[in-house]
C-alpha cells in the first residue's frame, strides 16, 4: 500500500480541517514546498494535493501555492478541489501533476469524467466523499442522496485510476477510519482504492491492510503532523 501524505491548500498554507469544516482550519506550515520536500526526503513516494478554497470555489485558488510545491518535488502528485471542467484537467496536468482528482462533476457531470478519463488515461481519479455512506459534494458543503458504492459503480468501464474515499465525519478527527467501509468500497468494485480520512496511529494503518480488501494506498494528514508516527514507521507499517 502507498502511503500518500496530505497537503492540503487553505490561504496559500498547508492546514488541516476538522471534519471539513473550513471555520476550523489548524496552520501545520505556511510553506507547503517546504512540507512537500520534507516528506519527499522522508520517503513518501506520492503526495496527496487539496485545494480547499477551490473546492468551495469551483474553480483554482491555491494554484501559486501547487506550483511551488510541483517545483520542489520530484515524486508524482495527485490533486483534487475546484476542477470542473477540462479545460481545468488539461492545464493542471501540463503543470507536472501526475493526476487529478474528481469530486463534485463525479456526481454533476459524469460525462465530463468519462471524457476526461478518456483523454488523460491513467491520470484522472474520482474523489468519493461522504457522511454516513451519502455523497457530499461542493467542499462537503452539500449533501446528496447518492449512495457512495453506487456512484463508484457508475464508473467501473470509465477507465478511471483511482477511488479516493473520504470518511468526512472521520477526517482530521483522529478517531480512525472507517475500515468496514473503506474495505467494502474496495470489495464491490474493481477500481482501486486509496483510504482517506481519521488515520489516527500505526494500528490504524495495519487495520487497513488486514482488512482484506485491495487497497491501493492510504491518505494520512493531521497524524504525520501530529506526530502520531513518523512517514518510515508508516511506510513500514504499509508495506511490511
């Protein structure tokens, strides 16, 4: 399993935000290049990018904040928030950005995704947010009634590359994450997926890789910068 560190984009800074909520934003480091860099040299051989206030947006924000980070790093990245349209995809992925990640067109546009999929093969993930199993949408600021297994299933021929799953009322909690449903997810389709969302300690990690389920890497965000384990214990951890 990969594990993918969070840099997540508020204000140009790198932050974390409890259970979405952007009102309740902690500063981790205001040089994400810095904080890109220093989990490169620690051994994360991915990086998992958000633009927050694009998320609420609908369009870039923190794209000064991405480029700087883009430019210090040499392992792929993956960001999501605020790209709707493929114009949007396009200009992203001439930037270096090994993948985008879809959410709220996922649910309002499928046809843009599978557009997109088509046209950047291998580069274009689907960000699957939700609260008790119902996706949100619009930075979690809006609710549906879209079953999360049912809208992944939409998107099994789309040539999609990966699921990103996002326990909202899990994340930045540090309550865990919800392995049951990370792990069912991951079960009842063929599309990878990367969990995301309440990673908490290294037992956390082992849950998830003795869930059984085919899980291509986990998101960790406010334990690494807690401190709750270190990015060699959890690659450790992943791929012992």
């Amino acid at each position: 399993m990969i594990l993918y560190p969070a840099i997540d984009l508020k204000d140009g800074a790198c932050v974390r935000l409890y259970k979405g909520e952007m009102a309740q934003a902690t500063v981790f480091n205001d040089d994400p290049a810095a904080q890109a860099a220093a989990f490169e040299a620690a051994g994360c051989e991915w990086m998992h990018l958000v633009d927050l206030n694009g998320a609420f947006a609908g369009t870039p924000v923190n794209g000064e904040a991405v480029d700087s980070i883009l430019a210090r790093i040499s392992v792929p990245a993956q960001l999501g928030g605020g790209i709707r349209d493929l114009a949007t995809i396009e200009a992203w992925l001439s930037k270096g950005l090994a993948r985008v990640i879809l959410g709220t067109v996922a649910v309002e546009d499928p046809d843009l995704v599978r557009d997109a999929a088509r046209n950047f093969p291998g580069q274009v993930a689907i960000g699957l947010d939700a609260r008790d199993g119902m996706v949100a949408t619009r930075g979690w600021a809006e609710e549906t009634d879209i079953e999360v297994t049912a809208l992944a299933r939409q998107f099994e021929d789309a040539g999609v590359a990966a699921l990103i799953y996002t326990d909202i009322n899990r994340d930045g909690a540090m309550q865990g994450p919800n392995v049951a449903a990370t792990a069912a997810l991951a079960k009842a389709v063929s599309i990878p997926v990367i969990a995301s969302g309440g990673v908490s300690s290294l037992a956390d990690l082992q849950a998830l890789k003795a869930s059984g389920a085919p899980l291509d890497g986990v998101i960790s965000g406010r334990a690494l910068y807690d401190g709750a384990f270190d990015v060699p214990q959890a690659l450790a951890a992943l791929k012992g």
